[in-house]
C-alpha cells in the first residue's frame, strides 16, 4: 500500500469508527488512553456527619498500550487509600496524587499503576458541603420527622461523590450497595423496587451503560405508589397521592413516545418527588426522573416537564451529547420530543400554545444575551457549564429540530429521528457526529431542501435565522386582545374573559404587561385574580416579576413565603434579580436569602450569591 492509500484508509477508518471523541474541556480524565467501563459503589450514609463513605471499584479498559495512569475527576473528596487489583483477583496498594482544587473542575485524582490492570478500589468519603448532594434536617421536609438526602450530579458534581472519569463521552455500567438508617428508603438512578425492604440495606444495578452526569442517589422517607406496569412514584408520604393523580398519564407518554421514536429501553419509569429545595424543574436520571414538587399544579397543567424528562430517555440517556459544548443534542431533542409527547396527548391546540410562549421567551432572552451565547455550538474551555445554561440549547435547539422538521415533512423527518436515535444509542456524540448521520441519510435522501448555509446559520451563527418556522394560537388572539383593551385602559381587570383561562393564556397575558407595568393595574389584576396566591409556580413567579417591576408591595408577603419555600433556580433567580434593581428591593431580598439559605441547595446558594453580589 502506497503512503497515499494508507493516509486514505486510516482517515476513513478514523472518521467512521468513533463517535464523540472531541476532548471534554471540563474533565481531567483522558478516555483515549483508558475508560472506565463498569463501576461498582459499596456506601455508608451519615446523615449526622453529612457524608458518603466507602469505596468505589472501577472496571477498566485499556487503550494505549503504554499508559498505566488512571486520571479521575474529583471534588472535594477525601481519599484514603487506593488498590490495584490484578486479573488474578490480588490487590496491592497503588500511589496516587491529588491535584490543587480548582475553583470549577475540582481536583484530578492521579493514579500510578504499575502496569494496566482491570481494577482499581479507592477507599474515599464525600465532604459535608459536596455541590452535588444535599443535606436536609427533618425540619426541612414535609413530615419534620427524618432526614433527607438528594444528588444532583448534572453538570459536573458526580466528581463531589464518586471519583469517576466525569465526562459525558465515557460510559459505565454500575452497581451499588448502599446502607442507610433503617425504616428510610434509598433510590437510586438503577432498578428500584417499590417493594424493598425498608430495613438500611439497599441493592442496585444499572445494566444499561450511562455517563457519569446520571449517577444518582436520594435517601428518606419516602412512599411509593404504583401508576401503571411500568411506572410509579416515589414522595414524601403527605405527598404521593396527589403526586400519582398529576402524574397519572405518565404511562401514557411512555405509549405515544415509543410509537414515534422506539422502544423506551430502561424498563421501568418512575419518578421520584423532591422537596422544594431541589435546584431544578427535572433531572432525567434514568429509570427514575427527579422532579420538583412544583409541577404539582393541581390541574396536570405543568405535566410537560415530565414528557420532557421522560424524552431524555431518548435524547440524552441514549443518544449523548459527547461534552456540554453540544449540550443541545441533549435539550433541543429533549425539548422537541417533548412538545411532540404532548401534541399526542393534548392535542395541537397545547402544544402549539407551549411553543409560542417558548419562542417568544426565548427571542425575549436572546436580547439580553452576548452573541457568542446565543450559539447552539458552544466553546466552554475554561467555563463553569452550569453558567453557561440558558433557553438557547432548548428552544433554539428545538427550532432548529421544527425547521428541519417543516422542510422534510413530518413523516420523513420522523423517520430519521427514530433511525438517529437507534444508530447512536448507547453512544456519546458531537455535533459533528449528528451532522454526518444526517448528510448520509436525510440529506441525501431528499437533496435540495436545505442549504449548508442554513444549517450552518442555526449551529453556529446568533439570533434565529429569518425564515424559521412561526407557530400561531388562535387560543391566545382572544388573550392579546384582551391584555390590549386592558393596557389601554378601556377594559376593567375584573372584565378580564380570564375564568376559562388554561396555565398557558394566563402566561401569555403576563407576558404581553409592559416593562414597568403600571401600579394600579397590577393592583386591580391581583384584587381580581388573587394571582399573587396563585399555586401555579409558572404563574406566580412571572407575577412577582411583573409586580416586583410595577413596585407593588402587597404582593411581598407572598414572594417571601415562595423564595424560602423553594429552591427550583428557575422560579427564584429571576425574583431575585428584580429585586436587586432598586435599593429597598435590594435590602428586602438579603433578608430574605439570608433566611432561606440552610434550606438551599448548594447550586442555588451560588446562584443566588452572584445576583445579590455576596
Ligand atoms: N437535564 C436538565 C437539567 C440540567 C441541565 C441540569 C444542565 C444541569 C445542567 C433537565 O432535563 C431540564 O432541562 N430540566 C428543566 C425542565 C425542563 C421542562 C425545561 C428544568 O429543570 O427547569
Ligand atoms: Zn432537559
């Protein structure tokens, strides 16, 4: 073979082999020379020391026949000691070093081995304040009578409780032994059994492999109620009634997204209700979503956020975005399936009231955003990947999915979504990756549809391209027309056509108030509407917005109360950033952080320290 046709062969070989090799900018790890491949967890909880303590075995496959340094990612762990075992089953002690802690990636854990073996234990436990684990006194649930623990490992706080190659290009399988007070229950992202014996000792397994951002644990009192064959929730006992009522299509979802895009390929899906502190709306960890109790409107008016978690089964724990910089193969999939979830459910009328509030929300967003954030491929070196969230990788990502969708019609692009999610399940990938899979397929199936200048436009330029896909309601003309009389004066707040009005139209009317509403009217909506006490968490935290900005202080009582009872950094930031425009704002919102801070999770601690400059 001449030196050009060994060139040719190896750059097709390279190209076609493997998929989301680009580097993680936020891990230390380094896959191409070793990956782990299988982890097993045997763990203590102490909820008096606020600690996780045991060892972590790591199942290991070699790549570069030179290497024998295992790099992992840590944070704030402490190490006590690490094993090399042999394929004989013989374990020595192997040295390792602990880097400086850096403020965002924490400390790589660098492990001399002395040849490559196929395991190393590491003895180590988790710090009090870990930022991917909370700490609840009893005092903190909705009992008072137990503690509860929690773990959020998105983006990159897996490494703040078990040290792992904390990158989502690298995937495991795990199984864990965890041991905990008797008569509190232990879930874990793996196979839960409504069943288990509440007796301090719990067993897990996860056979299909995940990346690290999925590992997941919470510990207390917890009932589960069953909702269907393969589905169930986990909650607090006041709680899992009314959870199970909300969430009682859930097996339905699973249903319609199977039809549309393959069989759901974790067995089981429960979803397990958290207190208020929790930091997010969802975390799809998988065979057990983690969701905020702030979904529970009620009326299954905010079920969406469990077709989008529910979507990740898909998009994300299947089909893997290979590091954050591609974070909107992860969330714009997960964002588009999930308004296809409810179109199937609810009808064309939801769905479509859900994606104009969306873009417009995001359009709104995108204006306050530098350029370089509003791109869906993103450059993260040297970033902290939870400062980089925004609508963008969502929406945007979501309209990008809409426009290819409306250029090859829906059955066409159907049918290529379902193949992209069967061709790369179980892998992680790049843009690149989905870039080449849809030159091969719907591409070039359908040529002349779409230009590499549009696509290049939506990945890779700001803003959203001009001939992008509009969505219209006919459900909200009635809405605007209504907020216009009422903005203009000519229609009273209580002649507002509002008592039929669904979660989403009372989103929109709060949308469509000016910059700096007026006083009086804010005060004559809310006599009216009692929105101020609205249950709704979409609602009420547009409302304090809204209010907030028109200086009304009767609704200061019930914004208290919100911020200190929730935690979710959606629903608080934002109130908090309006009330750190003005001086007394400024003043009532450190009084109030300062109060609900031990019931924060570390996340939102940090969020909210940036916005009030503490
Ligand atoms: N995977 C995300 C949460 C996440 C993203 C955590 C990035 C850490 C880093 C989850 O699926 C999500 O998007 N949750 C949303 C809800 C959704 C309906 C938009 C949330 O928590 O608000
Ligand atoms: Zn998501």
């Amino acid at each position: 073979m001449n030196f050009n046709a060994l060139f040719c062969f190896l750059m097709v070989a390279s190209a076609g082999a493997q998929a989301g090799t680009e580097s993680d900018p936020h891990s230390y790890a380094e896959p191409d020379k070793v990956t782990v491949n299988a982890l097993a967890l045997d763990l203590a909880v102490d909820f008096d020391k606020r600690e996780l303590a045991g060892s972590a075995e790591l199942s290991l496959d070699w790549h570069d026949a030179a290497a024998h340094t295992l790099v992992l990612d840590t944070r704030d762990l402490s190490i006590e000691s690490i094993s090399a075992i042999a394929a004989d089953g013989s374990s020595s002690p192997a040295a390792f070093t602990l880097d400086a802690r850096h403020p965002i990636y924490g400390s790589a854990l660098r492990i001399e081995l002395k040849q490559a073996v196929p395991k190393v234990a590491i003895r180590y436990h988790s710090a009090p304040g870990a930022s991917g684990l909370q700490w609840m006194t009893p005092q903190q649930t909705a009992s008072g009578k137990h503690p509860f623990m929690f773990s959020q490992s998105q983006a990159i706080h897996a490494r703040s409780w078990v040290p792992l190659q904390d990158t989502p290009s690298v995937r495991f399988t795990y199984s864990a032994h965890i041991s905990a007070p008797k008569g509190l229950r232990v879930v874990m992202s793996a196979n839960n059994a409504i069943d288990a014996a509440l007796d301090g000792d719990f067993s897990f397994n996860m056979p299909q492999r995940i990346p690290s951002y999925l590992m997941a644990i919470a510990v207390g009192e917890l009932d589960a109620r069953s909702t269907g064959p393969r589905t169930a929730v986990y909650a607090e006992p006041s709680l899992v009634r009314k959870a199970a009522r909300e969430f009682e299509d859930t097996g339905k979802m699973v249903e319609v997204a199977e039809k549309i895009y393959g069989p759901y390929r974790w067995e089981r899906y429960d979803i397990l209700v958290l207190p208020a502190s929790f930091p997010f709306g969802g975390m799809e960890n998988p065979r057990l979503t983690f969701a905020t109790p702030t979904v529970i409107a009620g009326d299954k008016s905010l079920v969406g956020l469990i077709a989008h978690e529910l979507a990740h089964s898909w998009s994300g724990n299947l089909v893997t975005n290979a590091n954050a910089q591609h974070m909107w193969l992860n969330e714009g999939f997960t964002t588009y399936v999930e308004n296809r979830i409810i179109e199937a459910l609810y009808g064309e009328e939801d769905a479509t009231m859900q994606l104009v509030v969306d873009d417009q929300e995001l359009l709104e967003e995108m204006r306050g955003l530098a350029g370089y954030a509003q791109l869906l491929v993103t450059q993260l070196e040297g970033k902290d990947p939870d400062e980089a969230l925004s609508g963008v990788p969502y929406a945007k990502g979501r309209w990008f999915l809409r426009f290819l969708e409306s250029r090859y019609g829906r059955d066409a692009f159907d049918a290529f979504v379902r193949s992209y999610f069967d061709h790369f399940a179980f892998q992680s990938i790049t843009t690149q990756d989905f870039l080449d899979f849809y030159s091969a397929q719907l591409e070039k199936e359908h040529p002349g549809k779409v230009s590499a200048a549009e696509i290049n436009a939506w990945l890779h330029e700001p803003g959203i391209p001009a001939d992008a896909p509009k969505v219209h309601s006919a459900r909200f003309d009635g809405v605007d027309k209504a907020a216009a009389s009422f903005l203009a004066g000519k229609l009273g707040a209580d002649k507002l056509p509002a008592k039929s009005w669904v979660t989403y139209e009372w989103l929109r009317f709060i949308n469509a108030l000016p910059a700096k509403p007026e006083l009086a009217q804010i005060a004559a909506l809310d006599k009216a509407w009692k929105l101020s006490d609205s249950g709704n968490a979409e609602i009420a935290f547009r409302w304090y917005v809204a209010s907030i900005r028109a200086g009304y202080l009767e609704s200061r009582p019930q914004i208290a109360a919100f911020i200190q009872h929730i935690g979710r950094r959606k629903l608080i930031v934002p109130i908090y950033e309006e009330l750190a425009k003005t001086a007394e704002g400024k003043t009532f919102a450190i009084a109030q952080y300062r109060k609900a801070k031990p019931g924060y999770h570390p996340m939102t601690q940090g969020s909210i320290e940036k916005v009030l400059g503490l």
